[in-house]
C-alpha cells in the first residue's frame, strides 16, 4: 500500500501529539436518514491555532489512509494550506436521496426547501436494496425520481437545472445506458456519477454514451475514493479515458495543496474537477470550501470557466450540526467556523467511543511523522 502523499509531501511542521490530544474533542452526530450505512457520524475535533480543524476518517480506515485525513485536519488547522480562496462563496448542489417520489408526493419539494436557490442537484440512484430485489423496478423508480426533480425545477421558473445522477457504482454498464438515453430525451444531464464500479465500466460507459450521440459526463468517485491510494489512482481513472469529471475530497487526498496538485495534473487531461464532502461537519466542511474556492477553472478556450457546483452541502444529512453554515443563492460562503459550545456539548463522546478515537489519532500520527 502505498501512501508516500501522506508523508514525503508534507511541507510544514507537525505539532507535536500531545499538543493534537490536548486540543482534541469527539463528537457524534446522528443522522437524518442512513447515508452509505452511516446512521451517526463521529468525528474528532482539534481546536487548533488558526481554526478548528476535523479528523474523521471511516471506521474501516486503516491508519496509513487515516494519515492523510490527519495531514488534511494539521495543515487546515494550523492555517499552512497556503491556498487562498480566489472566491468568497462556493456554488454548491443540492442533494436528492433514493426516495419513492409515488409514495411520498411532494417529498422533492420538501427536500429541496432545504438548499435554497441551487440550481445544480444530484439525485441517488441505483438504491442497493432495491436494485438486487427487483432491478427493472428500480430503475423505474430511478427514472421517475428524476424526472420529479426536473418537473419541480419547471415548476419553479427553473428552465436549465444541471441535474446529475449518482449511482455510488450499483449499475451494470447495459443499465446505465438505459436509464441515461431515458432521461436524457427529457432534456440534458449534467452527468452520471460512477455509474459502475470499475474503471473499465466507467471508461465502457463514456465510450457508448458518445457512440450513441448521448452527450453526458461521466464521473468517478468511488474508483478514486475507495482507492488506497486515491491520488495514482485519479491518474489511473482518467489516464484510461473513464471519466470527464473527477470528484474529489479533501481529506482522503491529504489536504488543500494535494487537491490543488491533482486538479492541476487532471485538468491537463481534459478532465474537470467537482470538489465534495467525505460526510464532513461544517469544521471539516471549511476545507472543501477553501479547495473549491482556490480553484481556477479553464475552458477547451482557454478562458476562465464557471466551475461545477461543489458537493460540499451536506449538513443538511445531519439532524443537528455543530455550527451554521448556510446556503445563500445556492453558495456557501467559505469562512472557517467555531463549533456552538451548546451543540459540542450535546454531542460530546466520552469513555471507550473517544479512547478510540484518540487511539486513531495516535496511530495515524505515529505513521504521519514515521515517513517523514
């Protein structure tokens, strides 16, 4: 396993462990509704020099890859990104879960409540559970998700939403092509997010889609997300012609200056970038929004671009969050925040749930300052 980003790239100093466990806190946040299986989402604060900073890599992470999340939470925290936001706020995409839009009508218009004046939103598709029990069922359900999103969007004045779809690799490739020529004789789509798990169905996907005339993005993020080394394998994906879009995250990539120099490679390929949230609190959201906001895009012109929505509003899947970051006009505004004292503690893990989160740190320390 090769993980040389976390440690032969580091450009700053550490602060020592105990400096980390003296400024840390846990906390658990539960959810509003399961996402990829998480039903409360735990993270360990750092209450660092420049900012609080967010240490929460998954619980199946390994401490050579929660190294990087720990690369990203030090150099956010002690302000040593050396990333200045071109942009004070972040347009961002709204987010529809796999809902049954026939058993609950009007749920589209209850959830988009929640992300005011984006014009940009990804829809869950290719649900697990509804896929293996009955897939042509839920492809149909799929389809008519879809196209409740689009008909609200037209209900509102909307006239060209970007309306992505996300199947978190569920579908075969004969699948995806049948749900993406469907929908798109309904109008445009912005793209289909990893619509299969390999990279050689992604890059088969792309290839039939402009066979066929289908102008559709696709996108990877599972491909480069569950990667043990997320950065050679970005390299891989779009080296191998499987995607027009990246999706990226700051923490499992090592930190703003990681996500930069990747962005940088990629867009030499053709490729653009969508910066999201690994199930981020709005203290590790800060990141996201520093790395989407210090991003200059480029068009096939060479002028400078409207860059895709970030996935980066996300607190909404969270019945609570530590501190407010709202959604203005469809943007966030990228300013670090503190987390409300009353909400951290309403939320505070303690005993064997925070050991083992201050366990987690100090491996991944011990593996972060090893390589160095």
């Amino acid at each position: 396993m090769n993980h040389s980003a976390a440690s032969s790239h580091l450009s700053f100093p550490l602060p020592s462990l105990a400096e980390l466990l003296e400024r840390a806190d846990v906390v658990a946040l539960p959810m509003r509704v399961p996402f990829r299986g998480v039903t409360v989402r735990e993270a360990l604060l750092i209450d660092a020099p420049s900012q609080w900073a967010e240490f929460a890599p998954f619980p199946e992470y390994e401490p050579a890859e929660a190294s990087l999340w720990l690369r990203s939470a030090i150099q956010y925290g002690y302000g040593t990104s050396g990333s200045a936001p071109v942009n004070e706020w972040v347009a961002v995409n709204a987010t529809i879960p796999a809902v049954d839009v026939d058993d609950q009508p009007g749920i589209i218009g209850e959830l988009m409540a929640r992300y005011p004046g984006c014009t940009t939103v990804k829809v869950k598709v290719a649900e697990k559970n509804a896929l293996a029990n009955d897939p042509a069922a839920s492809m149909r359900q799929d389809v008519q998700r879809v196209r409740a999103v689009r008909q609200w969007y037209a209900d509102q004045g909307v006239r060209a939403p970007r309306i992505r779809m996300d199947a978190n690799g569920g579908w075969t490739v004969q699948q995806a092509l049948e749900v993406v020529e469907t929908l798109v004789a309904d109008g445009p789509l912005d793209y289909v997010e990893q619509p299969c798990r390999t990279v050689a169905e992604l890059a088969e996907v792309r290839q039939s889609l402009m066979r066929r005339g289908l102008f559709v993005r696709v996108a990877a993020d599972e491909a480069i997300r569950k990667s043990a080394d997320p950065i050679t394998a970005v390299k891989e994906v779009t080296d191998a012609g499987a995607c027009d879009v990246a999706v990226l995250k700051v923490p499992p990539l090592g930190g703003v200056d990681q996500l930069r120099r990747v962005a940088s490679e990629v867009a030499q390929r053709g490729v653009s970038i969508t910066v999201s949230s690994a199930l981020d609190t709005a203290v590790g959201l800060g990141a996201g929004l520093q790395a989407a906001a210090s991003l200059v895009h480029i068009d096939d012109d060479g002028m400078v671009a409207e860059p895709n929505a970030a996935g980066l509003a996300t607190g909404t899947l969270f019945e609570h969050d530590l501190a407010e970051r709202r959604i203005v006009d469809g943007r966030m505004h990228t300013g670090a925040v503190t987390p409300d004292a009353d909400r951290l503690a309403e939320f505070r893990l303690t005993g064997e749930r925070r050991d083992w989160w201050l366990d987690r740190l100090r491996a991944a320390y011990s593996y972060l300052a090893g390589g160095r």
